[in-house]
C-alpha cells in the first residue's frame, strides 16, 4: 500500500488543530507527517498520534518530498504557497477561498461531488463551511426530487472566524457577566474599520461587503452551492440567496433553510426518509420528542444534523428544514481530510502535468 | 383632562417591570396606579415614578374602580381575571396570547393599525413580540408596493421567555465559562418534558409544537401577521411563514425576512426611503460604514431598526432584510403602553355595552 508524505500548512489554528486530529483518525496511510505555520509558531510541538511533531516555518521548501498538503492559513498565504507545493508534486486540499472559483479547481463535498477530484490540476479547494452543511443536505433532495430555489439564513459561530474569534467571545461574555463593558478586536472582519462584541449579541455581517450590499460570506453561499451541486458558479437554473449572521456560539453553525423542489407532489415523510438514509446525514427530526439539531449536539461530529423538516403551507413544493454541523469539522478540518482520503481511494494523489 | 386609574396585572416579570416604567414615561394621565401580581409578591413595593406602591395579589375585586389595565401574567391568568375587569368597567391591554385570534378582540400595533381600537369590547390584544416588530418594518412597504408572501427567520433572545430565562442564560453562561455542565430547567418550554441550555447553543424550538411541526410562535407570526396587516388571521392573499429559533441573547430579537412586493419595479432605494420615514422605523443601513441593527443597540429603546435591505438577485420584487428590535419593549411593554396611549388620544377608555 502506498503511503504518504503530508503536510499541514496552518497547523496552529483552529481548524489547524482539528486538521491534524482528523487526519490521525482517517484512512489516509500517512508515512510522514510536517506540521507547517508562520514564523512566529516555528519550533513549538504539536502532537500527531503518538508522535511529538516541532512546527516548521512554512517556505516554498518546506514541500519538498511532501506528496499530499492541507491548507488552512488564509488565502494569501494559499496564494502564495500552494503553487509552490503543486510545483514540487504535492496535491494540496485548501481550505481558504482563494482557488474555490477558479474553473480549474474542483470544489468538492465527498458526498456531493467526488467524482469532480478527478480533474484536478494539483488544487482542490474546500468549501466555505456554511456552504458545506447546506448541500451536505440538500444534494439528495436535488438530485431525486429537482431544486428551484433556496433561501438560507445563517446563524453562524465564533468558530468560524478562527480560535481569537473563539478566545474572544468567552472573553467578552465574562467581562459582560462581570458587569464590565466588553472590548471587540476581531469581529466582524479584523481588517475592518469597525469591531463589535459578539457576546449576548448578533453581528448581521460576515466578511466583507460586495457588491449590491451582500457580504462576500452570503456570495459564497451562493456561488460555491451551484458549483458544487450543479458543476456551475454563475448558472440561474438554482436560485440561492442568504443572509448570513453571526451569534455568540462558539462551534457549531444553524441554518434555517427554504427551498423549493420541481417535483410539487413530494412530501415531508419522503423527504424525510430520503435524508435518513443520505450520506453524512443524522436526520434529528421529531418534535413530539423535542428532538431538532443543536449546536451542543453537533460539537466534535463529522455529521451534518438535519430536522424541523415541514412543507410550507403557501408555496406547493416549498419546505423549510434547520441544519447544524460542527463548523470546524465538517466545515473545514474533516471536509478537507475527507477529501484526502478520496484522492488516496481514487488513486488522484500524484504530480500534474499542466 | 381626564385622569385614569390604572393596573398592571403581573407587575413583577421581565415585561410587567417595564410596562411600569414605560407608562411612568407615557403621555397617560395616570390618577392612581396599582400594581397586581401573585399572592407571592403581595406586600413587596414597586416605584412608579417618585411613589413607591405596594403590590396586591390579583383578584376579581381587585379592578374595581379601574379605568385601564395592562396585562402580562400569562394567558390563564388574562381569561380569568380580565373579563372580571371588563365586567367593573375596564378596558384592557392584553400582552398575552389568549385573546389574539378573537375576532372581536383588536389586536394592534399603533403604527399600523390603530384604527381597530374604534371596535374594543373591552379587551385588546398585544402581539407577539417576534410579530410586532416584522409589521412595523413591512407595513408601510405593503401599504406602498403590496406585499404577496414573506418569510422570517428569527433570532430571539431569553428575556421573550420571561425574568427566569434571563436569569437561567446568565447562570448557564458561567457554568460553562467555569468549565461546569449547565443545568436548563425552563428552555424551550418550561412545562415541556425536555430542557435544553440555551447558554453558548441555538434551540429551533420557542412555544410548544402545532400542527403539521410549526411552533405555536412561528404559527402566532403567521397568523398576527396576517390579522394586523389585512385584517383577518386565516387570508390567502399573502404568504407568510416562520422559523422560530432561540439565541443565547438576553435582550432584542433579530429577524432575517424576505418578502417579495407586488409591485416588481419598486427598488432598494425607495424601499429604505420609504422606511427611513416610517413611523417606529430607524433605518440603519449603510454597509460601506458597517452599520446594521444588533441587539446591543437596540436594548431600552422603542424603536424598531431595519437594515441590510437589498435586492434578492433571482426573484423580481424579492428583497431581503434584518430586523432588530427590543423584544421587551417594543415587543411588549411599549407596545402595550403605546395601546394604552393611544386609547387615551381615541377617547376609547369608556367600559363597553356587550
């Protein structure tokens, strides 16, 4: 059996972390294991099963020899490095936005969207974490039942904006428990002109704004959910808008979700057993029992929840459905593992030839 | 001037609290006050303005002599104490559920439709808070463009469940910050046979389970929607359905609404011109400045703050939106005292000939 030379590139951070414990889980045969970041974390140990491993600084070097690459340190470091490592015959899995449009990128959900690995030209890249546990779900429901539109709105945690988004909400909520006046630093954007508290409080703003007053977080949504499930960024054949927001929860991300299928005779149950059995997918879905998706129950899971599952009473093939993951997980560190161990089961972990 | 003596009936909760300090504020003449509650709060005080009134347990004789009463002690308590006060000549402001879908029974948010106060028979109903500020904001659009369907996912904080949810989100929070697992004892429903921490967590659940798996509260915005803005509860001429989601927030719900206008031509601009002059409106909307309704802004005030209006980008006439309001005022004290206000203005203060 082939075994691999991997690297982690952003090794330190929040889905860093997780990258490193997703991967000691996985399938994917590692034979060595590097550990990349900034200079600033260069020497410090992290540990990879049983081995302790010394973070390196990440340089175009540093992918020597290295075959299979994770990345999660921003865009402009993605931009910078991964040509570097696809040069040097690694196949990198990033986790940034920086590729996701590219035509020559495959976006990919193994649940959705496997077989698009197959084109890949040294960089597949991996979706926005609310993107990932929205077509987790809808996929089976487009592909049995056709889709006409979605309308999603996002309540998204701390966790997404990496772990000095998470130190600082508890921060803030302390100081608010405290009866002090929290500091803000980080949220919404860090570059931004202006932070607020997120703690007992809700910012309608992720990322920055683009045009026509949508922030670029609600323009992913949109464009990289007809990517994935319909091969095509820009395509009107599926309208999908969001509203995207950010509430004080540290993992975990809820989605309240309306759609509309093109066949207008389906049915709650059907679509409901229909998710029972969809990959990826833990239908949570019975009221009489209180039983729904929630963020402490999806915390440290690979699976997307899914529940609250009804037909809208206006619209003939309407429905609005709730959906919870592990934003970390499934949203980034396992979503990009996931797609190492299909790239090694699909024998796609090879130079290209551009 | 006509002076009034007035009651709260439920003078000690989250919302009686402040219908006492929202009508020391009024335009009210207020000749005597009294303030009701439980036999367990009986003989504690409470200030209204420079008197300190000492509290009575609630009781049928209790309104004799009393012209108005602002009711939130729950819907058991309002259909068996209020008709005992309309009986001694009193007209009442309802803050609960029990009377909303009487079709003999105004249910009003002054900005909208204080004309229906003409028809009391003694008792007025206050919406649900999550209603009231969603028709404040789309009122003057359907006055203006036609409405023909809208859909609402909320983010409502603890304090819509009362002082004990408030205070159990505080509790829970430290719990969890000191490394300790929360206890829930009143989340989603305090008589419901689970309990969930709403502390650092989202629970797709507020009131108890209906019908085809719509909450009581997502029905309640269905239905007060349609009654306020069109005058009957059960109309088809417009669409309106809801997903009603808890957030760890202790004050000020937020709304994330698409609606679509008859009107298709109608633009961004003219939407925020139109609201920016609306009654009960402040328009903060301006994203190049990052400014948007939070909770944190809107906590204390009466105002209900629209913002992140823009263009759905698929449907003609399909906008989205963010609404943030205090839930405790607007979404009930206020509401209520505004109710008692306009009453005043009306000369509809008189007991009633049934």
């Amino acid at each position: 059996m082939r075994e691999y030379n991997v690297a982690i590139l952003g090794a330190t951070g929040a889905v860093g972390n997780r990258m490193i414990a997703q991967l000691a889980q996985s399938s994917i045969p590692v034979k060595t294991i590097k550990l990349l970041a900034s200079k600033r974390s260069a020497g410090q140990t992290l540990a990879f099963r049983d081995q302790s491993v010394v973070i390196e600084e990440a340089t175009p070097s540093s992918f020597d020899g290295i075959d299979l690459v994770f990345a999660s340190a921003g865009g402009s470091v993605s931009k910078q490095l991964l040509p570097e490592a696809v040069k040097r015959g690694a196949v990198c899995v990033d986790n940034s936005s920086a590729f996701r449009m590219d035509p020559t990128v495959p976006l990919v959900v193994p649940e959705v969207n496997p077989n698009d690995l197959a084109n890949h030209q040294g960089i597949i890249a991996n979706p926005n974490c609310s993107t990932i546990q929205m077509v987790v779900a809808l996929n089976p429901i487009y592909h049995q039942y056709g889709l006409k539109r979605v309308i999603v709105s996002t309540y998204q945690a701390a966790g997404g904006a990496g772990q000095s988004a998470l130190d600082e909400l508890n921060i803030q909520s302390q100081a608010i428990l405290d009866g002090q006046t929290p500091e803000a630093h980080i949220l919404p954007v860090k570059s931004a002109a202006k932070h607020y508290p997120l703690a007992f409080n809700l910012i309608p703003q992720i990322d920055v704004f683009d045009e026509q007053d949508y922030t670029y977080e609600e323009w992913k949504m949109t464009h990289e959910t007809k990517k994935i499930l319909l091969g095509d960024p820009e395509t009107k054949a599926l309208a999908v808008s969001a509203t995207c927001v950010r509430v004080p929860v540290p993992i975990g991300h809820g989605e309240s979700v309306y759609f509309e299928t093109k066949d207008t005779n389906v049915t709650p149950a059907e679509l409901k057993a229909l998710l029972a059995s969809a990959p990826g997918v833990v239908l949570q879905d019975d009221p009489a029992q209180q039983i729904y998706p929630m963020p402490i129950n999806a915390v440290g899971k690979q699976e997307t929840y899914v529940g609250r599952l009804r037909a809208d009473l206006d619209q003939p093939g309407g429905f609005h459905t709730w959906i919870v993951a592990d934003n970390l997980l499934k949203g980034a560190a396992w979503n990009a593992i996931q797609i190492g161990e299909c790239l090694v089961e699909q024998d796609l972990v090879h130079a290209t030839i551009n």
